[in-house]
C-alpha cells in the first residue's frame, strides 16, 4: 500500500486533464411567450389574436395556448428569434407600432435571459375597429385589482 502513496508522489499534476466545467441553460418557448406578452401589455393599441393581454399575463389561459407569439432559438449562437402576430386598433401608425414593439421585446429578452434577438417579426393579421370599454372601476381602483391579479399569479406559478 505504501508503494501507491508513493506512486502518486512522483506523478506530475500538469498530465492530470481536468475537463471545464460546461454549463447548459435551457429556456423554455413559454418563457419567450410569457415576456413577450409581458411587453406587450405595456403597449397601447394591440392585442393578441386570442383572448386578451390580462388574461394571457395573468394565467387565466394556459400559455401553451398562447397564439401568435413563434420562438426559435439557435443554441449554437446563443440567440432567438421571435415572431409576434397581433390585433391592431385603427388609427395606429404601424411602422411607428411595429418599431416600439421591437424594441420593448429585444430589450426585456436580452435582458432578462442574457441571449442575443437576431429579429423581432411583427405581423398584423387584424385591424380593429372599436377599443374594448372600460369597466365602471375608477383608474385607481383598475390598478389595485390588476396588482391583485398578477401577485396571485406570481404565487401560484
């Protein structure tokens, strides 16, 4: 036994390969959806193809249901694609939309996953003609229950 101890004495630690560490990140499409979403409820003057922006943000649709929101993602590049379909209202100016759109969604995905956005695809499938109407809440009162809804679902995600 002693002559293994002394084995491992005279072994020089530079033959010795230690692999590097990989490290592996998986970002689910939902994710992509969700902060897309996220970004879009932001923005005055669009709406998903399905339901509404609330519901989708707040869970009250499954996200696998979300459409109108496609991601690729390249692993190889670190990078994602993205392709939004949506409503707009009429009198919206489209490039300035589309641009504002962009922008918020390369912002809020690079920053929140740390990958790059090769494009933001904005397709508008569908013009509206007439803006939902407002609930009797007062503003303050729309607050606190949108407030309400997104801590319940951030609690019970």
């Amino acid at each position: 036994m002693d002559e293994q101890i002394d084995n491992f004495e005279d072994l020089d630690t530079k033959e010795i390969d230690i692999p590097e560490t990989i490290y592996i990140r998986d970002i689910e499409t939902r994710v992509f959806q969700s902060i897309t979403i996220k970004c879009l409820s932001g923005i005055d003057g669009v709406g998903l193809l399905e339901g509404t922006l609330m519901d989708n943000l707040l869970g009250r649709e499954g996200l696998e249901r979300i459409k109108g929101i496609y991601v690729e993602q390249d692993p190889k590049n670190r990078s994602v694609s993205i392709k939004v379909e949506l409503n707009v209202y009429y009198g919206i100016s489209l490039p300035e939309k589309s641009e504002e759109i962009q922008e918020k969604i390369v912002q809020e995905v690079t920053r929140l996953t740390g990958l790059h956005v090769t494009s933001v695809h904005v397709v508008f499938k569908n013009l509206l003609l007439e803006r939902p109407k407002l609930e009797e809440n007062t503003p303050s009162e729309d607050a606190a229950l949108e407030e309400e809804d997104l801590e319940d679902f951030i609690t019970s995600s």
